[in-house]
C-alpha cells in the first residue's frame, strides 16, 4: 500500500515536470512577443537615420544576427548611439529578413 502511495506521488511529480517542461519550450509570451514589436517597429525607424548618416544602410539579410552584434559593437562606437536605440536597431536587424 505505502509503495503504491509513493508510485503515484512519483507519477503525478513527473507528469507536473513533464507538463511544465513542454510548456518552458512553446516559444516566447505575449509579453516577450510585446516587447520584440516594440523594440523592432522602434528599430525599423531608426535604422536609416541612423545607418543611412555615413554610408548606405545596409540590408537586415546581408549578414547573420551573430554578425550584426559586432558590426553593431564597431557602428555604435563611432555614433555615439544611445544603449536603447542601439537596441531597437540590433533587433531589427537581426530578426527582418
Ligand atoms: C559614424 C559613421 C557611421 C555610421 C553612423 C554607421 N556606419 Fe557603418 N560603417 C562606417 C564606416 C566608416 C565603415 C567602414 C570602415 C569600418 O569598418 O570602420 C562602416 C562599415 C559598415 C559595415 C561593413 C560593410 C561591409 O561590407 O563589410 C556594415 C555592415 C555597417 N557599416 C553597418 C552599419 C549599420 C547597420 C549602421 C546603423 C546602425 C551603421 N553602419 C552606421 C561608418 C558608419
């Protein structure tokens, strides 16, 4: 009887574990999707005030978003941009393509 007790209590932990571990990996939340808008739509602005002030600005395809990071790192830099704006900019070009 006491193992049967103990069976179910390990049954219904793992389900719980399960359930909650699928759940972790359904994608971002509206809050997450929220936020990812808001910064791209701000980036989508920015990006050729911005990029457009030195040179042409550069197609979101044209590099990988692992590139974009240190290319953001370098153009920053010689801008002076501000940390958000930097940002919004960063996500839009790396997620439009
Ligand atoms: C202050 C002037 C300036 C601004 C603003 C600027 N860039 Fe640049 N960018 C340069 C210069 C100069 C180079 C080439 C020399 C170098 O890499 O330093 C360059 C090079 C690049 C390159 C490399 C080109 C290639 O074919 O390898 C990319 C990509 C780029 N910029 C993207 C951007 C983006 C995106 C923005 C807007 C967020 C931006 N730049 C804003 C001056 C600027």
């Amino acid at each position: 009887m006491k193992s049967l007790v103990v069976r179910a209590i390990i049954l219904i932990a793992s389900l719980g574990w399960t359930v909650s571990s699928y759940a972790a990996n359904l994608g971002p939340t509206p809050e997450q999707q929220k936020k990812h808008l808001e910064l791209f739509h701000k980036g989508q602005t920015l990006w050729p005030i911005y990029c457009n002030h030195c040179h042409n600005a550069r197609n979101p395809a044209e590099f990988a978003p692992y590139q974009w990071d240190q290319i953001m790192m370098h153009m920053r830099t010689m801008e002076n941009m501000p940390p958000e704006d930097e940002a919004a900019i960063l996500e839009y070009l790396k997620t439009a393509r």
